[in-house]
C-alpha cells in the first residue's frame, strides 16, 4: 500500500521545472515516485505507508528546488 499526496505548484515555464521537482521530492526517504504536470501545475507524490514524510518536508523540497507549491 501507499499513500498518494497531491500539490499546486506555482512558478514553473516548461518540462524542465517538473523534472527538476521531481528529483528533488524523490530524494525524501520514503517517496516512491513524484509525478509533476507543468501545465496543470500540479505535483503529485507517492509516499510508503511507513514513510514519516509529511506535506511540509514535500513543500520545503519543492520549495529548494525553486518553486511554490500547497497541498491540493
């Protein structure tokens, strides 16, 4: 099983910028795969179930990386 989060992400222009937030994401411990849509503006995050990664930990990763981003 998993759990499956989902964020908007704000400040993205191309492809490039999902990619670049999918790396970042995908470096949590825990994260299983980061699915990001630049055009739809949207992040979404597959989590284990027992990973102790929570909204804030996937916000301050998409916001390292450049970006703004909220829980959808």
């Amino acid at each position: 099983m998993s759990r499956t989060l989902e964020f908007r992400v704000t400040g993205m222009h191309c492809g490039s910028c999902g990619m670049l937030i999918d790396d970042a994401v995908e470096e949590l411990d825990g994260v299983t795969s980061s699915t990001t849509d630049a055009r739809a503006e949207r992040t979404v995050v597959e989590l284990d179930d027992v990973s102790p990664i929570d909204d804030e930990d996937i916000i301050a990763a998409i916001e390292e990386a450049g970006y703004r981003a909220v829980r959808a």
